[in-house]
C-alpha cells in the first residue's frame, strides 16, 4: 500500500511539471544550464526542476584527416526548463548571469507546448540517429584529397551538397580536369 501511494505522489508531482525557455546570451547556454542547477540546488528549489535541456546535435567533423564527434548547438541563445510553475523559481532563474528573459510576452515566463518540445527533442533524435557531417568548404576552395584512389591530389571545390556532406572538386588528372564527388571526410584544406 505505501509503495502505491509513492507512485501517486510521483504522478501529481509530474503533472505539476510544465516546459518553459529562457532566453541567454548566445555561447553561454552550457554556463546557464550549470549556473540554474546551482542556484536552484542552493536555494533549496532543485527538486521542482526535472530536466534543464540545451538542444545540442551530434555532428561528424572531419580535423586532421580524422573524424571528430562534436555537438552543436541546434538553437542558439535558448535553453528549454522542465519545472514546475514557481515565482520564487521564476525570479532565481531569471537573476542568472547571461539570462536575458523568459520566452513570453514581455519576458514573463509562458510555457510551451509538449507538442513544441517534442519537436525539438526529434530534431536531436534525428540527427543522432544519422549523425550530420559539419561541411567547412565552400566552392572555389583549394583542398587535398586524403583519402582513397586520388590521395594527395589537389583540386577546386565546385559543388558543395551540404545536406548530404558531399563536394565536386575538379582535380587535373593527365592535363584534364575531372570532376570528383567525394565525402567532406576524404578532403582537407589544401597548404
């Protein structure tokens, strides 16, 4: 019986729960996230705080003739709270360094949708599953092939499908220019 009324607390505890954004300083999501958990934690309030998520997407990026995993922020100068609606939580939040406001009419705080976190959370999810590759060219760049039949060539990039993580480069092969397609992961700046 007691562990039955554990699991209903729990469950009016996470219908108390709602999405909110606060606005930050772009590049300073990551001191946020650890400067709200900090002060929530400080101030005695960490518990109506469930989740504090900065959207960030697990890319490939190629760096040295090497693949590098990195994550990226997918929405810049945002940070999403799951908590419950709590003015004295409002006001600690809102006096965090690089917080510039609440998403809301006139900053005051006004949640969000599951439909709208949802959203943000596939986008992640997407991503993660077939990891994006970070495409640093652009056409009429100079790179070198690093890798398969034309290592070492040097060559243009005239095409750039970024959404695929592919680029045309033209290489001379024989005095003739010869239009490659290849993976960003097989290319790097030339020197």
């Amino acid at each position: 019986m007691p562990e039955q009324n554990k699991q209903e607390e729990k469950r009016e505890d996470e219908s108390k729960l709602r999405w909110y954004v606060v606005h930050t300083y772009t590049g300073h999501e990551k001191r946020v996230k650890a400067n709200i958990e900090h002060l929530a934690e400080m101030e005695g309030v960490a518990e109506k705080i469930d989740r504090v998520l900065i959207p960030l997407r697990k890319m490939i990026e190629p760096k040295g003739g090497k693949q590098k995993e990195v994550y990226r922020n997918i929405m810049p100068g945002y940070v999403f709270l799951h908590m419950e609606p709590d003015p004295l939580l409002f006001n600690i939040i809102q006096k965090v360094n690089s917080v510039t406001s609440f998403l809301g009419p006139e900053g005051k705080p006004e949640e969000i949708s599951e439909e709208e976190v949802n959203k943000v959370l596939e986008a992640i999810r997407e991503r993660t599953d077939r990891q994006k590759v970070v495409v640093k060219f652009q056409e009429g760049d100079q790179v070198r092939v690093t890798q398969g039949p034309f290592q070492n060539f040097i060559g243009t990039v005239q095409q750039v499908e970024e959404d695929k993580g592919k680029l045309k480069v033209a290489v001379s092969i024989f005095g003739r220019n010869t239009l490659l397609e290849l993976d960003v992961l097989q290319v790097e700046e030339a020197q």
